[in-house]
C-alpha cells in the first residue's frame, strides 16, 4: 500500500501545494471510517482539500455553507405535501452524499450543528421518524474558523467526539506560495486531474485496516496513554472509552498505509496530537492545549521495548 499512498499523495499535492502532512493525516482519517474538522483561518485552503479528496477517490461531494439562521432540514432534507397525489414526497438533503463538506460548521447554531450526530455516528439519519441509510463510504469535513472570529458557536464536546482527527493548515511556505502565485489556479487543476481511485477501492482499503493486528504491547501502551490523561494533573478530564478506539484505529490506518499489518508505538505517536488534541482541556481554566506541549506531557508514559 505504502507505493500506492505516496502517489495518491503526490496527484493530490499537485493541487493543494506544501500540505502534504495535512494530505497524509487527511487520508488517514477517510481510511480509518472517521471524520475530519479542520480549524483555520479563511483562504488557506480548506473547501479545496474536501474537494480534491473526493474527486481523487471517485466519491460523491456536496458541500452546505452554514450560517446562524439555517435549520436541521436544510441539512438533512424535507418532505413536502404533492397535492395531486395527496401524500409527502421526501426530499433529500445534501447530506445524502459521500464526501460532505460542513463549510465553516461553527457559524451555526448547536441545534442546527447536532443534525450532523447521528449521521456521522450511525451512517444514517432519521426524519420524521423514519430512518433512511447514507452513502457509504461516507466522510464528513468540517471546517471552522477560530473562536475568535465574531459570528461563531462554539462546538458542543458531543460534536466534537464525533470528529476522529482535528488538524489545521496553516499558511504555506514561501516555495508552495511561489508555485500557487505562478499557477493557474487550484480550480483548474483539480479540473483536470484525473480519479485516483473508485469507491470500491476506498472500501476495500477501509476492510484490510480492519485487520492490522495490535499486540498486547501496544495496546498496554495506549492504555497507559488513556490512563495518564484520567490521572494527571494537567488535563481537565481524560479521554474515554471511545477516544481510546480512535486513537487505535487512526494507528491502524497511519500503518496500513505505510506498508505494515501491524502497528507500533511510533504510529500512534504520530496521530496523538491530532486525534486527542480536540478532546482534552487544559486543567486550568479548561483551556486547550496546543499540540507541542501536548507531545511533551505525552512524553512522559514510557514507551514499551
């Protein structure tokens, strides 16, 4: 797999330039069957890497701008009365699709954001009392401006969960810039780049990470990682039961995709950061804690020989 996901990599880097530990941890996350919240500030590109993962996957896309006056139903769909026919004719949101974009999520109310709960923890939704399954694969990116901006509702902790990794973009370096400034546009590229893979594919990836194997040893390790935060000083509350299982399975799929069908310590060092860092708070004053100085309280549980 390692070969295959260094030249999913490349083809989607061609369009989104200097991001290529963003491109690998977004990639991590839709193989692993989880969703992904991306925080940054407008204009970094965050709408074109949701674009560009699915038109590389051969997935179905739609994206929902949201804003503080939208309604549950203009994410999940409607029905309406057809009076020829005196009966309701459902309506389908843009959430039935495969790759949905949450475009700036935080604008919305919670209300209107916890819409999003069931279908990104069941894979279903149910309206008016009827449940109705979704496309699958099904991947939810979410992107929201920091807190600071006016305008903004925080994300409910429950909201939160439901997002297996949280990363940030940030600005590009100076050569990526470069290369932007020169190009043709991000929109024209992606236009003309060519599928990497079908739907099936997807799938098929997402079935054999279920099968990395994960020794007694590692899963000690990652124990001892969920019992440090319930005992130590500096978090708030620890990680539960369910962040255990995303930071397993967000391992499994950082070594599947490089190669091995087994995991060790280094693959769950590696998406640490990114899959607890929105989960944990900051013991005093229940503040967040940035990613590096999470990585040095991490760094004191021993890493098993």
């Amino acid at each position: 797999m390692n070969e295959e996901f260094e030249s999913i990599v490349k083809q989607i880097s061609s369009v989104l330039m200097g991001k290529e530990p963003q491109i690998r941890l977004a990639l991590t996350c839709l193989f692993a069957r989880g969703h992904l919240l991306i925080e940054d500030l407008p204009g970094i590109g965050k709408t074109t890497m949701a674009k560009v993962l699915a038109k590389c996957m051969g997935l179905d896309f739609q994206r929902i701008q949201f804003t503080s006056d939208m309604l549950p139903g203009d994410i999940l769909g409607i029905s309406i009365f057809d009076q020829n026919a005196a009966t309701f004719h459902f309506h389908p949101g843009p959430i039935f699709t495969q790759v949905l974009l949450a475009d700036e999520i935080n604008r919305a109310t919670p209300k209107t954001q916890s819409a999003l709960l069931e279908a990104m923890e069941e894979q279903q939704v149910t309206i008016e009392g009827e449940t109705r399954a979704l496309k699958q694969p099904f991947f939810v990116i979410a992107t929201q401006n920091p807190q600071e901006h006016s305008g903004t509702f925080p994300l409910p902790e429950s909201q939160l969960d439901r997002f297996l990794m949280r990363i940030k973009l940030g600005y590009p370096d100076r050569a990526a810039e470069k290369m932007i400034l020169k190009g043709e546009g991000a929109q024209a590229v992606l236009d003309a780049m060519d599928t990497c893979m079908m739907h099936d594919d997807v799938f098929s990836i997402q079935a054999k990470i279920s099968d990395v194997h994960a020794s007694d040893t590692f899963i000690d390790y990652l124990q001892d990682i969920i019992h440090f935060t319930r005992t130590s000083p500096h978090f708030h509350v620890g990680l539960s039961p369910r962040a255990g299982l995303a930071l397993q399975q967000a391992s499994r799929s950082w070594a599947h995709l490089h190669g091995r069908d087994y995991m060790v310590p280094e693959d769950l060092q590696v998406v640490l950061p990114w899959v607890v860092g929105h989960r944990l708070r900051s013991m005093s004053e229940g503040l967040e804690i940035k990613n590096k100085k999470l990585m040095e309280i991490f760094s004191q549980v021993p890493v098993p020989l």
